[in-house]
C-alpha cells in the first residue's frame, strides 16, 4: 500500500489528509433521543455537526473522544440557554469510570 505524505514546502511539516463533508440534520426532530426539542434542537445540532465539519477540513487524528467533546462544547457556546448536552452527566456521576463515548 502506498501512502501519499504531503509536505509543506516552507515548513517542511507534513500536511495531513482533508476530506470534504455535507451535513444532513432531521427537518422536524420528533421522537428525538435528545433533551432538546423543535428549534433549540436543529440549533445545538447545527452548531454541534457545523464543527465536526470544521474539523475534518483539518483532517482526523485518531480518537472519536476529542472530536466529540469539542463539538458538544460548541453546542453550548453557540447556544448557551439550550443546554442539550446535560443530559449525559447523570450516567456520569454515577460511574465516574466510564468512557465519555
């Protein structure tokens, strides 16, 4: 297999691979998973896959756990009085041990 590393000719750093991506997202939300309902969760949703969108035009680097984190952190800096992601904290309390994702 042959791998194509690029390098950036000023720098000398390698440039990792970029993808391009689209984003689909629910047109009504009913019957949702999410805390959020209606308008507040096309909003969270919106923020939350516009920033995985930003991340892999810089490519991907392993975990799903950073890429995951940050884009619900973006849920609530976007849209603070939303507040969708506190729904995962309850499961965390109790098994402080567990994995995020």
């Amino acid at each position: 297999m042959v791998e194509q590393i690029r390098f950036d000719l000023i720098s000398g750093t390698q440039i990792p691979e970029r993808w391009t991506s689209d984003i689909d997202i629910d047109n009504d939300f009913i019957g949702s998973k999410y805390n959020a309902k209606g308008i507040q969760a096309l909003r969270v949703t919106a923020a939350h896959e516009f920033h995985h969108a930003i991340q892999y035009g810089y490519g991907w680097w392993g975990e799903r756990y950073p890429y995951e984190l940050t884009s619900t952190w973006m849920e609530d800096v976007v849209y603070t009085d939303v507040n969708d992601y506190y729904q995962y904290l309850p499961d965390y309390f109790v098994d402080s041990m567990r994995d995020f994702i």
